[in-house]
C-alpha cells in the first residue's frame, strides 16, 4: 500500500455494499402490486425465487398480472391486502411497493423483528437494501446504484455503459465458465496449490485472448485448448493454435471495446481530404 | 407487455438479485486476515460500518494491516483465531475468508441458525451473496457479477465499461442529488401528487440536459434553476438560461460518452487524403 492507497482507505465511505443476493428457491413476498411491485417481480424471477404476492387485484399493473398469469410456477398471488404478521411465515425477503406509507413502516419492523432482509419501496431509511439500474446479458449482471441520488441518472449511466459492450460479453463469460469446470474435472479438489496453478492458468488465458475469441469455442475446441495447454505444461495456447478465426489484435481492441463513431470518422476523413486537395493545390 | 415481454418474462431466471446493502453504523465480522479478507474490509468501510477482524497476526496481509492501522476509528482487530458462536454475537454480516474449509462451513452454519447473512470466500454455495468487481466514482458504484463464472472475466468487462465513462459521473450525480434536496424543501412530502410531479420535474431535467452540465451547479445557479425552472410553471430551462455554457449537444454527446479513439481516427485522416489525392492526379 502506499500514499496513495493510504489517503483512500482514510477516504473510503458514504457508500453501500452491493452484492450479489442468492435468492435461487428462496420465498420472497411482495406486498403490492403496482408498477413498482411489478419491476420487483422482474429482478426476482431472474433471481430463481418462488414468490408471494399480496395486494387486492383492483390494484394490480398489467406487467404484474401477466407475471402472475406466465409464471405460476413460481408466483403464487392472493387476492387480497396483507393481513398480519403471518403472511411472513417462512419467507427469506420482504418487499414493499405500496403507497400507504404507515402501512409499510409497519411490515418493515416486523420484518426486522424476525431478521428477514426488507426493502419498502420509496422510503430509503427503511430499507435494508436498495435497487438499482441493471444490465443483464446471460450470467453477466451488471448493477448501476447512486446511492440514493436519482433514479433516473442510474437510467442514464445505464446507457452509457451499454454503449461500452459488444454485446458478446454474456457469450463469452458463459463459456469460459463451461472450460473451468472442464478445467476442474480434470484437477479437482478445491483450494490449496492445484486450486492457485488452476486459476493462475484460467487468469492467464483471460488476460492474453480476446473476449470474443471465447464465444467460438465449442466442447471440441475446449478439450483441445485443455490438451494443447493445461496438459502441456499448463502453458496458454494462442487462439490461432486451435484453428480460431487469426485477429488483429490491436484494432479489435479499438473497435469491440468502443463502438465506432461515426461522426468523428467522417470529420477525420474530410480533414484529411481537405489536407491532401491544399497541399497539393499549394505545391501547384 | 408485448409479445417480446411475454417470451422475456418466461425466461427469466439464472440470475442473483443484485442489491446496495446497506450496512452504515452495522457491525460486520470478518474471519481471517489474508489478501481476500483486506479487499472485504475494503469493501466494508465503503459501507461505512464497523468491522471486526478475528485473525492471527501471523496470517495478515501487510493491506489488512494497514487498513487496522488507518481505521481504528471503525476497525477493532482481535489477534486470535476463531473461537466460537460468541464470536457472532451482535453481528449483522459475517464474511470468511480462510484456508480452512472445515472452520468456514462450521461458520457457516451457526451465521444461518443466527439469520445473520453470510458470505464464505471460494466456497460459492454456502454463500447468502457473492461480491463482484466494482467502479466507484462518488455516489457511484457499478457491480459487475458473472455469477461465478470467473473474477477475472468480471475484471475485463470492469475495463470495458470505465472506457464508456467520462468520470465526471460521479460529480454530476452528487450535483443533481444536492439539486433533487433542494427541491424536496420547496415541495416537501413524500408521495401524492406533488412527489409525482417533483419526480417528473426531476426526470425531464435529467433527460435534457447532459450529464456533464450538472456539474456546473453551485449553491447559487442550483437556486436559480428552481426559480426560473419548478417555480415558474414547473418548467424546464435550458441551461444556456443558467449561463451555462453553451455547448454542441451532438458532439458533446459523441465525444464524451465515447473516449476518442485515436487509430480509426488517424486511417479515417489518412483515407481522406489518399481519396483527394486519387482524385486530384486522376482528373489531371
């Protein structure tokens, strides 16, 4: 650590601790049912939990219904508002999108008195945990939080960064989980000295291929980079070895990782164009 | 929803629930002292809470020892190993990070009898949440997770997605969250119609202006905005109105979402002159 690093842990705070919640078979309630409820609803299907939903049906936002109609296997919806403490019998979470305010502060302490994690939508020093802004491409989640200031330009960072992606990335991530667990048949066991040679391998193989260059490998291709490889050596076989498509390394970095602009572009070309037609008319 | 949203909601899934947790003033344990354990503590401070370290001296790396050093003031460290379910006792979050997967597992399980969450380093599925790569910029925090498809892939995109970003985010946000205070004192309340309509207020400005405007904003124009934007109508002012200066929305917008990049521009230079002098020697 040096001067740097010292000045920042002084200066570390104000933030939150975002994280990853497994939710996978856990039993979420969602009290209400409105368009709010209804985003909750989304990010917690992504999340593999089975769902309860409480609000009377008067209130219910056309995505929250279709929700309950295309996921009965995993939503179970009651008609009817929330009734007491009962309705938290066995449940892992607690959300709250309802508009009745003292209503929500009241679950959110009877949440806190059996220590199950609750948010309530709206009323930030209630909640245990906020939402944010996501990006979603296969297993590649990506969360935008600002911390309480504004929705709405987590929703604009959100573009920005979307703007930064190929679009393969989900892809390529996928399959690279596909080769370590390959990796992991053929040297199991988990942690010690063939735990940190795995992942200095696996590190390795990330830092010196493209992303893109993962989304070609097939099961074949992956026992062959295993073969060529891990098995000789632990060396990291170049794309090429395998018979994957020869890249120019430095402008696919350029144009993969930064979406072509055009306007840039075309003023450049102009430019030059311009350059070039006074030199010569200059030399003439 | 449309036929789009309907084959969306039905394959939603696979996925973990990422949230900001909020941990200001709560009292986290971390058990072990090595190189994951700092980036934990790391992590945790960001948060602003207390922490706990329990790990024999002998076993810290030279950043947690530092972080102990510098953060006394929320950091209380216990030159010991592990001793037992006492150990747990007033804890909200209990993180692992050892060699010894027996003692993680055994952590584990009395944190879950607790309903305290936890998290246990490179033992993915005795994990209540995982944590991922991040960007921090003020009130900014971006969570990239692959779920647990490999760090270091979560590392790259982490590096894609900064060359989206013009860092200057961070500051924007703050501006506009001390600007949406602001405001909240004028109308105050929460929910109703006045919330609703402080909300779209709030979302209009944030939709045209560009980022990068807000962080021009002190004290004063903050007050001006309100005056001749909320108070006159609810209206919007441009924020030439401001003075402000008056920039080239479509170039500002290519240029700073997207960092230059320096080749394309250079062949597109060069195809420019190329072109004009073909051009040129031919009609001679």
């Amino acid at each position: 650590m040096d001067a740097d690093d010292t000045s920042r842990a002084e200066r570390l705070g104000g933030g939150s601790l975002l994280v990853a919640w497994q939710l996978n078979d856990k039993n979420v309630l969602v009290v209400g049912g409105g368009e709010v409820a209804s985003q909750r609803i989304e990010s917690i299907l992504t999340a593999d939990s089975y769902i309860t939903v409480i609000a009377p049906e008067a209130g219910l936002h056309p995505r929250t219904k279709r929700f309950i109609d295309l996921r009965a296997d995993r939503i179970s919806y009651h008609n009817r508002p929330f009734k007491g403490p009962q309705d938290l019998d066995g449940k892992d979470m607690v959300l709250t999108a309802l508009d009745d305010n003292f209503l929500s502060r009241h679950i959110v302490e009877m949440s806190r008195e059996r220590r199950i994690p609750v948010n309530a939508a709206d009323i930030p020093d209630l909640c245990d945990f906020y939402f944010g802004a996501q990006i979603r491409d296969g297993p590649l989640q990506i969360m935008i939080s600002t911390n309480g200031n504004g929705p709405r330009m987590a929703s604009l960072i959100k573009t920005r960064l979307q703007k930064g992606l190929s679009g393969r990335e989900g892809e390529a991530i996928t399959k690279v989980g596909q080769l370590r667990s390959k990796l992991k048949e053929r040297a199991p066991g988990v942690g010690g000295t063939l735990g940190r040679e795995r992942m200095k391998w696996m590190s390795t193989l990330c830092n010196s291929w493209e992303m893109e260059d993962f989304t070609h490998l097939d099961d074949t291709l992956m026992d062959k980079l295993l073969d060529e490889g891990w098995n000789k050596d632990k060396r990291v076989p170049k794309p090429q070895e395998l018979g994957l498509p020869i890249r120019f390394y430095y402008l696919s970095a350029l144009f993969s990782a930064t979406p072509m602009p055009i306007f840039p572009t075309i003023l450049a070309f102009v430019a030059g164009a311009l350059a070039a037609t006074s030199f010569i008319s200059y030399k003439r």
